[in-house]
C-alpha cells in the first residue's frame, strides 16, 4: 500500500542527511584561549553564519603551549589567527604563511608602568626591567627598543613575563607587556587605580605592527576549492564580526558559553570585547577585514628595523598576503 506521508518523510529525511554530508570541513586555530578577542568566530558559529555557508567549522583555542604557525605547518588547521610579525617571521624561515584577511586594523599592544617606579615618558625606561612576552609577540616590542636606541640586557634589563600581570604587581618590573582589552584591565581589577599608571601604547610610538588576522599556507592558496572553502568562511566571519562589534553584550555571552573552562566571565568578556571593538575601526564598513597594503608596508618597515637584531632580513613583498579570498567573499 502506498504511504505518500512517509515516503515524502522519507525523502526529506535523505535530503537532510545528503545536505549535512555536503558541508565542507574547515579548521581554524586561534592564538589564545576562548576570550572576546575571537568573538568574531564564536558568534558566526553561534548564528548559524559558518553554516548557511555550508561549512562545518572547528573552533581550535590557542593557549600558552600553542603556537598557531606549528599548528598550520602541520597541517592541523586550514586558517590560523596570529600577528604578523610571527607570521613573516615564520615565512622567512620557511613556514610560508599568507594573510587572506586583516580583522584588526589598530594595535592593541602597550607597555603598562608605575608610576611610582620612576617612569613617565620613553627616556625613563632606561635602567629599569621591562616584562616583555615571548613567543612571537617581543618583535614590536624589540622594534621600539631599538628606535629608543635601547640595548637589552645593557641599557634595560628584560625580563620573560608569562601571560600574566604579576611582576608588576609584586614589583619585579617597573614595566609589563599588556593588551588594552585584556591584561591592562587585570592589572586595574587586582586593585591598582588608573591614575597611579602610565601607558606607551605601541600604536603612539610609532611601532605598532599588524595583530589579529586571518593566515593559510602559501601552496593551498593553488587550489580554487580551498580558495572558495576560505571565502566562505570570512563571509560567515566577517558577519560575526559585524556583530560583535554592534552588539558587545550579545557577543560576550556567546564567548562565555563557549569557554568549556568556564572562567569567562559576562562582565569581564563585555569589557574586552568593547575594547576590542576599538581596534576594529572598519566594521560597518566595506573593508572590514581588508588588508590596506600601505598598513602592511609599514609594518614590514618596523620590523625590518630592528637595529642589529631585525625581526625579518628581507621585504617579502606582496607574496606574504592576498586579496583573493576576501575579493571573493565580499563580493555581491
């Protein structure tokens, strides 16, 4: 007997499955732990954006054991988050990393003072021990040394600071290494006042380099369905981020429930993603996400001056980013 119900359900049931077999995989590493510094992400996951698209896509955290370029060069991930300086430092020793998108346009980075330690303006820093992270993330601040004519270990003592606020705290360094949405802020919740604090944002020293932005290995870059995975998923991105910017409070709770440790925190993730929104300047807009080449060229010109000890030898021109990807996801 003919059942006209459940063969149409039937259908529909091998349609779905045919639908959710056809999504493409993609992998995408970030640099740090879930926070709202990759809002962005979480929440085109969160909104379906990633899967209108037809993707399926893994969110990998980074975290202080995690290095986004090994992660890439092993092939573990279709698109990392990093720094630029990292990534052509890593092009030049052979990882060839490539830029498809630049999703923060300003710096956050700075150097986070006491007052009270003898520092107030560049010149006094001399003499004094400075927490600097490693990792990848010491190039911008090895850059400013070198323009202040500063010599580690000779006219500053540097100190390897972990990712964390305490030798300014516990008075180990006059100076530390800070994000303005992340690390600044601790210092202030762990009781410091603004007023007894003095910051050098690397943006206003002129040595500010490129952040948070989108890289895939060079070779992968040849083939059109890689290309068109990508577009997909800066389109889905892109929107994400769109959002997240409008909406910090929305984007805050998507990154809380997101955090499988669960120490964000509401009030903390919407402080930050406030101030990551700072450093997105082109949301709203029909460059956000694209990499201006005279932002890249000036960031290769800081690394490359470097004094003795330069971050990369030589200008890798044009071939360490494109504009493929990002043409073909904002394209109408």
């Amino acid at each position: 007997m003919f059942r006209p119900f459940k063969f149409a359900a039937a259908a529909l049931a091998l349609a779905c499955g045919l639908s959710a077999q056809a999504e493409d995989k993609y992998t995408v590493q970030l640099k740090w732990v879930p926070q709202a510094q990759f809002a962005g992400y979480y929440v085109a996951a969160a909104k379906g954006y990633y899967k209108a698209e037809g993707l399926d896509v893994t969110i990998k955290p980074g975290g202080p054991d995690v290095s986004p370029v090994q992660v890439l060069a092993g092939n573990q991930a279709d698109a990392v988050v990093n720094w630029m300086p990292d990534a052509l430092a890593a092009r030049e020793a052979g990882v060839p990393l490539v830029n498809i998108a630049q999703i923060f346009n300003r710096s956050g980075l700075m150097l986070t003072c006491k007052k009270a330690s003898g520092v107030s303006k560049p010149a006094d820093l001399k003499g004094k021990t400075l927490g600097v992270w490693f990792g990848g993330n010491e190039y911008p601040f090895l850059n400013w040394m070198a323009k202040l004519g500063f010599k580690p270990d000779t006219d500053i003592k540097v100190l390897k600071q972990g990712f964390n606020v305490d030798p300014l705290l516990q008075n180990q360094a006059a100076c530390i290494s800070t994000m303005i949405y992340n690390e600044y802020w601790q210092v202030i919740d762990a009781g410091v006042k603004e007023s007894d604090l003095v910051t050098f944002f690397y943006e206003d020293q002129g040595v500010a380099s490129l952040e948070d932005g989108l890289y895939v290995l060079d070779a992968r870059l040849k083939d059109p369905a890689f290309v068109a995975r990508s577009a997909k998923f800066l389109r889905a991105t892109l929107k994400g981020w769109a959002d997240a910017v409008k909406d910090p409070a929305g984007a805050a709770k998507i990154v809380v429930a997101a955090d499988p440790s669960g120490s964000a925190t509401l009030k903390v993730q919407q402080r930050q993603m406030e101030n990551v929104a700072k450093l997105i300047t082109t949301a709203g807009t029909p460059k956000l996400g694209y990499l201006e080449p005279a932002a890249y060229e000036r960031t290769v010109k800081v690394l490359l001056a470097a004094g003795s000890s330069p971050v990369i030898k030589k200008d890798p021109g044009a071939a360490a980013y494109t504009h493929v990807v990002w043409e073909a996801a904002t394209k109408k």
